[in-house]
C-alpha cells in the first residue's frame, strides 16, 4: 500500500478508510476512461465516462480535506454541466441521423456545425483543458493529493485525464470528422430547440471555466454545514496552500494561443486531399477495404491493457446476483404450504427463545 500507515490508522494524515475511497475512486476513473474508449456507441461511451468522471468524485471525498471536498464538490457540478451538454448532442445526432453507432456516422461537421461546436468544447471540459470549466475542478483535485503527499494516487488520477483525451477525441472524430457516409448525406443541423440548450450549456462551461470563483461560491455554504472553512476566492483566482491559480489569465491565454493557431493555419496551410485509408487507421492495417474507419478505434489498446480488461465489474454484479438467487431459492424451499411444517417452526423459533432466555437469567 502506497504511503505510510500510521498507528492511528491514518495514510499522510488522511484516514484509512477515506484512503481505501480515493484509491478505490482513482482505479474507477482510469477503468471507467479506458473502457469508455472501446465502445462502439456515443451513448455508450459516455455512460461510461460519466463511471469515470464519478470516480474523481469518489476521489475527492475519499481524501477529505476542504480543498478535496471543494474539488469534488466543484467537478460534480462540473460533470453535470459538460455531460449534460455532450448527452444532448448526442440526441441530436440520434433525432437527426437516426443512430449513435460509430460506424454509420462519421463527417457531420459541415452537416450539424452548431452541434460540433457544442461538442467540442464538452469534450475539451471533459479531458480538463482551459478554458472551460473542468480545468480547475480536475486542479484543484490535484492539489489536494499533492497536498497531501499523494504521489500514487496523483499519479493515478492524472492518467485517468490522459486516459479521458482516447475517448474524448474518438467520440468526436467517430461523429464529425472522417469520411461522409452516403445515408448521411441529407442529415441537417437540428431546430432550435435542439440547439439553443447546447448553446446555454457551452456558454456555463466557458463563464465557469473563466470564472471559478461563481461555482465556488455554491460549494461554500456545503463546507460551512460541516464546519469546514471554504477556499479564499474572487471570481477569477483560487488561493489554496499551494499557492494561486488564475483560471481567467489561463483561460484566455489559452484562447488567444488557439486563435494564433487558427490563424497560422488557415494562411499557410496547404489543402489536399488524401485518400480514406491512408490517414484514418493510426498505423492498423485494416481487415478489410470496405471497413468503417470507426471500427475498432484503439485496437492497439485493447490489445495491449486486453490483461486489465478482463476484470468486469459487470460480471461481478451477475455473481453477486447469481449467488442471491442461489440463496433465495434454498430459503424458499422453507416455505413448503404446509400448515403442520410451519407450526414446527413456530414450536422451534420459542424452544430458541426459551434456551436464550434461561441463559441470560443463569
């Protein structure tokens, strides 16, 4: 076990138990992102990533100090806000193309724009870049390990968010980008009532990414509930042991490198068009010249973690459920219909009461 386990039951000052519940959050958010990765569904992948995302929650919880109780509090809002965002667009490629299988979509960017949009700031909230609000939730979860000397677990929780790019940018590159399939060649962006939430929540995923300060201060009357003091803020800057974090200076020094990008881009690059099966296979072979690019996204993945993969908790839960039928089908077998049997327990259940009775007066 990582660190060192005092006499008190306390690991750097965190209780065991409380260690036990961010490890155990820790495993969830990596497992829960490299499993969302494999999947073949939009709404699948993110079911899953929405167990990973929980799981820095868990993290939070489990170490316990205000900072990591104001951490997992903020990102649980956080996740509310770019899930939410991310589940609704991917209704609206459902209500308008019909599917979220990978492999019967691909090239809606030009087909549904607003919806990219939409989808790509959830999906940069999600992996925890600036400008959006899943920056300074995922930070502040950092620094509690850090602050507490939790140098596995910070490791472990960092992968996690590296981990959350594989199927952040596959959901997006599997829906939008790559090659138009021809039933999709009539597939329009949604009406206004399809659009505007996503618009509403990219703009909450930005204000609160820009400015921590307003979620924060939703989290403070939480901590004083439980007699613990909330973090120094303004609405840009968070002041926590280790120092403060402008998130507004860091939001919009990232937006103004991107649009430099943009800008060297668009004036120097060069157009030209590559065939289909030379760029979209990362280095695969594919089977089969009629394969979907989306098929089997990270083939090389699963072969590699194929090992760490086999432990389901899917299938824990189906042994567990077996196991209480087993149970209950043995007790039913108790209640057989019969009247004398069940004055027999009757008379056995009072003879119990009796022996422990006499017992307790001997």
């Amino acid at each position: 076990m990582a660190g060192r386990l005092s006499q008190a039951g306390t690991v750097h000052g965190v209780s065991l138990p409380g260690y036990l519940l961010a490890w155990f959050g820790a495993l969830t958010a990596l497992l829960g992102a490299l499993y969302a990765a494999f999947q073949e569904r939009g709404k699948r992948l993110l079911a899953y990533s929405s167990i990973s995302q929980l799981g820095y929650v868990l993290f939070g919880l489990g170490i316990g100090t205000p900072l990591a109780l104001t951490g997992a509090l903020f990102h649980a809002l956080s996740h509310l806000l770019f899930k939410g965002l991310l589940f609704l667009a991917i209704g609206a490629v459902i209500h308008q193309a019909g599917t979220d299988e990978f492999a019967k979509l691909g090239g809606l960017v030009r087909r549904m724009p607003w919806t990219f949009v939409s989808v790509l700031v959830g999906v940069i909230a999600l992996a925890g870049v600036p400008p959006t609000v899943g920056f300074p939730s995922k930070w502040l979860l950092y620094e509690a390990a850090i602050e507490k000397h939790l140098v596995f677990l910070a490791a472990v929780i960092f992968a996690a968010s590296t981990a959350a790019f594989l199927y952040a940018y596959r959901f997006i590159f599997s829906v939008f980008l790559g090659q138009l399939q021809p039933e999709n060649e009539t597939v329009r962006e949604g009406n206004l009532f399809l659009v505007l939430p996503q618009l509403i929540l990219t703009a909450l995923i930005l204000w609160f990414g820009l400015f921590p300060g307003h979620a924060l201060a939703w989290v403070d009357p939480i901590l004083r509930q439980f007699h613990l003091p909330p973090l120094a803020h303004t609405a840009g800057r968070i002041t926590t042991s280790l120092g403060t974090f402008d998130a507004t200076v860091v939001g919009l020094a990232f937006l103004v490198t991107l649009i430099l990008a943009l800008a060297v881009f668009f004036l120097t690059a060069r157009s030209r068009r590559v065939p289909q099966m030379d760029n979209y296979f990362a280095g695969e072979a594919p089977t089969q010249v009629s394969m979907h690019y989306a098929t089997d996204f990270y083939r090389f993945l699963r072969r590699e973690f194929q090992g760490l993969l086999r432990w389901s908790a899917d299938r824990g839960y189906r042994w567990l459920a077996d196991f209480v039928s087993y149970l209950a089908e043995r007790l039913r077998r108790l209640y057989t219909g019969n009247g004398q049997t069940y004055v027999w327990y009757l008379v056995g259940f009072l003879a119990l009461l009796l022996i422990f009775y006499l017992r307790g007066v001997s």
